[in-house]
C-alpha cells in the first residue's frame, strides 16, 4: 500500500502529491511547522504542538484559525491512522501560499498546508549513554521562536557538529549559549537547572516545556538565564530536550569550549518522568 500525505484536505498518495513552482516556501522559506512524536500509535502533546502552530501563524501574520487548528489536528490523526504508524514521527508544514515570487506578500493568499508520516525508533542508546555536542556560534536571525522553515543557519550548524563527529550543535551568541540547532539546552550545577529564557532567541520546545513541568514536580529550582560558556566547565551535568531527542544526555563539549562530563542523577530522574509520560502515551491514557 502506497505511504499517505496529507495535501490542503485530503490524504493522497504520496506519489500523487504535487506543489506548485510558486510556492513562497519554497522562495522565502515563508511557513511555518511541527513535528509531532508517535508512541504506541498515540500522537504525544499534539495539543500543544497545535498551539505552538497557532502562535508561530499569528507572528508570521499567515491566516490559522481554531477552527483551521481543530480541523488540521483531526485531519493529522487520520493521517496517522491511514499509514499504521506506531513509532515515528508527524511532520506537518504551513506555507503562506503559491504567488508570483516578490518579497512583498499578499493577505489573501490560499495557505497551502501538507504533512507526512515517518517511522523512526526512540534514541534509546543515546538516552542512556549521552552524546557530543559541538559549540559553533549562532548565525540564526533574531526570531528564533517562531518555528519557521527557514533553517539554513540550523542546517549549516548541524553539518559543522557531524562533521566534528558530534550528534548536535550548541549555538552561542559571544558568550551567550542560546540553545541546540534543533533542540533546547540545560545544564545542572548544585542541584538547580538553568535554561535560556523563552525570548525571540529561542524555539521554546514541547519537551522543554514539559521537563520544566517535570522539574517543578521534583522540587528542583530552575534558573531562567542566559548561559555563559565559562559556565559550561562548572557545570554538574547538561542534557538536551526535543521531539526526537527527548532527554539526551551531554557527555562532552567540543568546539568553542572543550568540556567532558558524567550522565548526572537529575538527567536520569528527568528520563524517568518522561518515560512514565511515553508509558501514558501508547497505553492511550
């Protein structure tokens, strides 16, 4: 059975699927996104998600209603369900809309909405072990919370981590670190957690959202500030946050700054939570 997609409202075959040349995606990068995490065939958080959806459409002035919210979610489960997906990923994109290419954009073009399905295993190796993170500075522009398809400063940032033989890369302005180039960063030093504020700097993520929940649950104090790079030497452990990192362990900073460290006891308490909230998920509850 050929693989579904989601175009405008109907779910086609993926070969069937077609976009036009003048897509403003496709010139301007001009849309939005989300990346939805399947468990057990259960889509996790996609309220929030939809929200997110919501919020990046207002701040790029693209039309998205509630009632265009509800129906998509609706239709994005369907989606689901046509493809058999149990363990994977949604990937759903927002576009302005197909117009004659110029910067300046029109109110009332048709959004031009599509999604697809994607098997994809949990990092369980990667959960338990840690990974490498790469420091390189952040070249991104100044709207970093909205999640737009315009990504280059994160795909260039990425090729840099791999080819460092690094699994992601942490982004700093001067001496600020801002967060991964797709995912958020925390660090852990006496018991306290410090993550960047949720400014125009940062993507504020589902799973950082929700670890932050986590924290609160575990009376840990969390310190909403910008980290310094010296601050990484001192650090007691770092871990990362995304739809498909979950909660991913730092064991080494290379890059900008040269740091080693251990999987430390927060991180692993942190999992244990999300594993419960995954648990949750695929049972349907």
């Amino acid at each position: 059975m050929a693989e579904k997609v989601l175009m405008g409202k109907e779910i086609i075959a993926r070969n069937e699927a077609m976009f036009s040349f003048d897509d403003r995606s496709m010139y301007f990068g001009d849309g939005i996104y989300e990346v939805v995490r399947i468990y057990g065939g259960h889509p996790y958080q996609m309220e929030m998600h939809m929200q997110r959806l919501q919020r990046s459409a207002e701040e790029m002035d693209i039309p998205f209603s509630t009632e265009d919210k509800q129906t998509l979610s609706a239709s994005l489960n369907e989606l689901k369900n046509e493809n058999h997906l149990q363990e994977g990923i949604l990937y759903v994109q927002v576009s302005r809309g197909a117009a004659e290419r110029n910067h300046l954009y029109e109110r009332h073009e048709e959004p031009v909405v599509f999604a697809f399905t994607k098997e994809m295993p949990r990092p369980l190796d990667q959960l338990q072990s840690g990974i490498a993170v790469y420091l390189t500075e952040d070249e991104r522009w100044l709207r970093c919370d909205i999640k737009s398809v315009n990504l280059l400063g994160n795909v260039l940032a990425k090729r840099k981590a791999a080819d460092h033989d690094c699994q992601e890369a942490v982004l700093h302005r001067g001496n600020e670190v801002t967060e991964g180039s797709s995912s958020n960063l925390f660090i852990v030093k006496d018991n306290e957690l410090q993550t960047h504020p949720a400014t125009n700097l940062i993507l504020n993520g589902i799973t950082r959202q929700v670890v932050l929940e986590y924290a609160e649950q575990l009376g840990k104090s969390v310190r909403y500030d910008p980290i310094d790079i010296e601050d990484l030497a001192g650090a007691d452990e770092a871990f990362i946050t995304s739809t498909t990192n979950e909660v991913t362990p730092i064991t080494e900073f290379r890059g900008t700054k040269h740091v080693q460290l251990k999987v430390g006891e927060i991180t692993k308490q942190l999992q244990e939570r999300f594993e419960d909230d995954v648990k949750k998920t695929e049972s349907g509850t």
